[in-house]
C-alpha cells in the first residue's frame, strides 16, 4: 500500500469478523451470533469508576478517556522505546510530562499500526467505528480529524456516562471497591432518578497484606468507616463481617481477591492474632503475610458461605516486574507479568472445607493457560460450588478465548463456567470486549455444528448461556436491586 493509499484508508469492520473462513462453520457462527448479538450486556466484574456514573460529567477530551488511562495502550507503546513522559503519564518525581493532549493522541495515531491483531486493536477499532462514528483509519494524517470528531462527540448529552450505560444496553454494572470505601458513589446513583444498575463489589485486598507498608493506613480507613477501633484479629474479623453487610445493603452480590499464588490453609485464632499483633507493630514479613492471606481467603469462603455473597479469585499475576517503571511512575503502569500457578494442591484446603457447600460460589480466574485442563477443568467438573471465570487480562483475546473453550469444555462443560467479564477501567471499550466475546463463541459454536459434534439449537442454547444466562446465576444477579438511601457513609 503506496503512502498516499494509507493516508485515505477507510475503516470497515466485516460483519464476518473473527469467523473462521470455512464456509460452513462461518454460516453457522453468523447464524449462532444473530441470536446473541442484541442481548443486554451483563458486567459482574470491573473497574469503572462509579463517579463517573454518579456524577454524570462530560468524559474528558479523547487522550483522556481513551489513552493515559489505559494501561493495555501505553504498555505497547512502552514496549517499542516511546517514553511515558510522552504519552502524558504522570511522574512519581513530578518531572515535566507531556500535557497537550493533542500531541499525545497524535503520537498514538502515528503508532497504532502496533495494535494490529491484537484485542486492544479490535476493542479499538469496535469503539472508533461504532461509537464515535469513525469511517476512516486511525494514522498519522488522520489523527487529528478523528481527534477533532470524537472531542466533537464528547461535548454532546449522548455521550455522557449514563446516556452511553443505556445505549450500551448494560443490565448490571459492577464496579471493584476496597473495604474501607463508603460507597458514596454508588449511593448517589442510588438516590438519583436514573435507573441504571450499578453494583459495588467486596475486595479487602489492601487489609490483608500485612507486609506493606501501607497497611496501617488501610486499617485505619477501615476503623474510620466501620467506627470502632480495630486493635485484635477478632475485632478485625468483626469490622470484615460488618463491612460485608453494608456491601450487601448496596448491592453486591460479590467478593473479589488478588493473589500472586492461591494458596489456602488454616490458622487457628490464636495464631491469627499474633500475625495481627506483629503487622500492628509493624514486624510481620511477607512470610507472614503468605500465611495470613491463606487463612483470610479461608475466612473469606466462610463468610461467603454465610452471606451469599460469590467469591472471585484473580491469582498469578507477578505486580510491578519492570522496577525502574514503577518507581518513577507508580504502580500499575503495564509491568505486571503472568507466572506459573498452582491450584490443586493450594486449594485444597479450601475446597475441601467449603467446596460442597450449595451455599458457596468460588469462581476461579488464571493467567496460567497451562492449568486450563490440568487443574482447573477437572476441578470445576467436580467440585460443585467451583466455577471457571473466563480467560482473563493476558488471555481475553481471540485466540485465548477460543484456547479456554476447547481446553476446558470436554472435562467441566460450559455450565460449570461464568460466561464472560469484561474486567475494564475502560467504560467505552465494554460493549467492544463483549462483541468480540460472543462473535469468538459463535465462531468456536460453529465448529462444533459443522463438525457434527452439536446440532444448530444446541449451539444456540449455549452461545444464550454463554453470553447472559451463565453469568446472571452465577452471580446472582437475579434478586431485587439495592435497597434506594442505604446510606453510604454510616457506619456499618
């Protein structure tokens, strides 16, 4: 393609995109996807910011709401030598950055051929051409007409957070909140006249790594909302249990847990307390905090077990990797790398005091593929409170997702997995990652019927279940919304 062919490219996304170009499995996905393409969008786990549901402000220029945020986007561009100085991230250091957006979204369009083929380049390319209305190819001449087009957007009522929630056709939103939140955003969308759905979700994660150093800081805000001082290992169980009352009242249906290995084990309360103790007085190790995080995941499936509410947990993922990174720009700026993780054996604990208890939901999510039929599917295919969450961050792709299908289908089925999250921070590309999902599951379904192994109405009952009903019961999404003026900052 000579330069100038480049610069007048259009942007047309074929109605067959992501099916198999056999002919009779595509006929079949085309068919299977027709069924499931208008459904409502169903959203268990995420990282909107409820502020901005509750607020309902204008989103920010394009290089605000599309670029800086988002770390699947600048680790890419990190990766072929561009300095996040220039992308516009903010420094630890406060050095001077890149603040013209407009020289930022440039610099991006000049660079966005590096997304072909890959999830963030199809979620990209769904969120130009069918939200924003953009005909023409993302480079560098057309850079600031697209700039211009989707800032011309943003300035309208349509685009507003919640105009943009009801034409998504989101059922149910679910945001990811820490213990010690007041959920007062939740509650102002609570009390506001808009009908939207929008559900907190439980993560004490910050509470029960007791190694860090923020960790002082974390139980205070926790005493700060539960309204009591929390000096033992009992009062600290108390304010969880409370906390997840309050939740509960807000709306959530769910818990969620990050580890780096999904360890689980049982320490009695006496030792419990003398983690508490040495973490109090500032002594406790990662060794430490290795052995109290395995025995409050145990706590966590006891409470869960209890309240209802399902428990998530997102293991594997080695935080930070690139130190030069972190240290100059914060946390979570893209160096986070899968590692090897085991489940049968670090579970085990759990799943043996919780796991055939019709009363608990744990749904499990990798960044391992190699523990899909290994581990993960022959534990799912038997325990019946264990789920399998859909291939996550790394492996939300289309070649990830249809590597999750085929490894773990035969050994648990699809009903013993949760259809899909979209797992984002990034509100516009939420109906993209859900299109992508059910076009990926027509084309697999496909498969299946051209090959004989299922007949058309089976693939459709399946390609429903995968896309809304799976998801729905799974987190229990069918009860009664929260209750309206819960309350978010009472103490619970």
């Amino acid at each position: 393609m000579s330069k100038t062919e480049s610069k007048t490219a259009s942007m047309n996304l074929h109605e067959d995109r992501y099916f198999d170009s056999d002919t009779a499995t595509r006929t079949a996905a085309r068919a299977i996807y027709d069924e499931v393409r208008s459904l409502p969008l169903i959203c268990p786990h995420g990282h909107v910011d409820p502020q901005i549901l509750a607020t309902n402000e204008p989103f920010p220029e394009p290089t605000g709401l599309l670029i800086t945020p988002d770390h699947y986007i600048f680790r890419m561009l990190y990766s072929q030598g561009i300095p996040m100085d220039k992308l516009g991230i903010p420094s630890v250091d406060g050095r001077a950055i890149e603040t013209d957006p407009r020289c930022i979204w440039q610099l991006f369009a000049e660079n966005y051929f590096l997304f072909r083929a890959t999830p963030t380049g199809a979620w990209l390319d769904y969120e130009l051409s069918d939200l924003f209305g953009v005909r023409e190819k993302l480079n560098a001449d057309s850079g600031m007409r697209i700039y211009d087009r989707i800032a011309e957007k943003l300035a309208t009522s349509e685009f507003r957070p919640r105009a943009l929630f009801d034409r998504f056709n989101i059922e149910v939103l679910t945001t990811t909140d820490k213990a010690s939140d007041s959920l007062e955003h939740h509650a102002a969308i609570q009390e506001s006249s808009w009908t939207g759905v929008v559900n907190p979700c439980f993560r004490p994660d910050a509470v029960f790594r007791i190694a860090r150093t923020e960790w002082v800081a974390e139980i205070a805000a926790l005493e700060v909302v539960h309204g009591s001082d929390i000096t033992s290992y009992k009062d600290f169980v108390n304010a969880l249990e409370k906390r997840r009352e309050f939740f509960i009242r807000m709306g959530a249906t769910s818990t969620d847990h990050a580890v780096v290995d999904p360890f689980t084990a049982r320490l009695s309360d006496m030792q419990a307390n003398r983690l508490f103790q040495r973490a109090l007085s500032g002594e406790a190790t990662v060794a430490d905090q290795r052995r109290f995080e395995a025995h409050m995941l145990m706590e966590s499936a006891r409470m869960s077990s209890n309240d209802g509410m399902v428990m998530q947990l997102h293991p594997g993922s080695f935080r930070d990797h690139n130190e030069s990174v972190s240290a100059s720009y914060g946390a979570d700026k893209g160096g986070d790398i899968p590692v090897v993780t085991e489940y049968t054996r670090n579970l085990q604990a759990l799943l043996n005091a919780y796991g055939n208890n019709p009363d608990f939901t744990l749904v499990v999510f990798t960044l391992d593929e190699s523990t899909y039929t290994r581990e993960l599917a022959p534990l799912a295919g038997h325990y019946p409170s264990l789920k399998l969450g859909p291939p996550w961050w790394f492996n939300d792709s289309i070649e990830g997702m249809t590597r999750f299908r085929r490894s773990v289908t035969e050994t648990a089925g699809i009903y013993n997995t949760v259809g899909f999250n979209d797992d984002t921070r990034a509100f516009c590309s939420i109906p993209a990652r859900h299109d992508l999902a059910r076009r990926v599951d027509a084309n697999w379904l496909g498969g299946l019927v051209a090959r004989h192994v299922i007949d058309l109405s089976d693939a459709r009952e399946m390609a429903r279940a995968l896309a809304y009903d799976l998801v729905k019961k799974a987190y229990k999404l069918n009860s009664a919304p929260a209750q309206k003026g819960a309350g978010a900052c009472a103490p619970s």
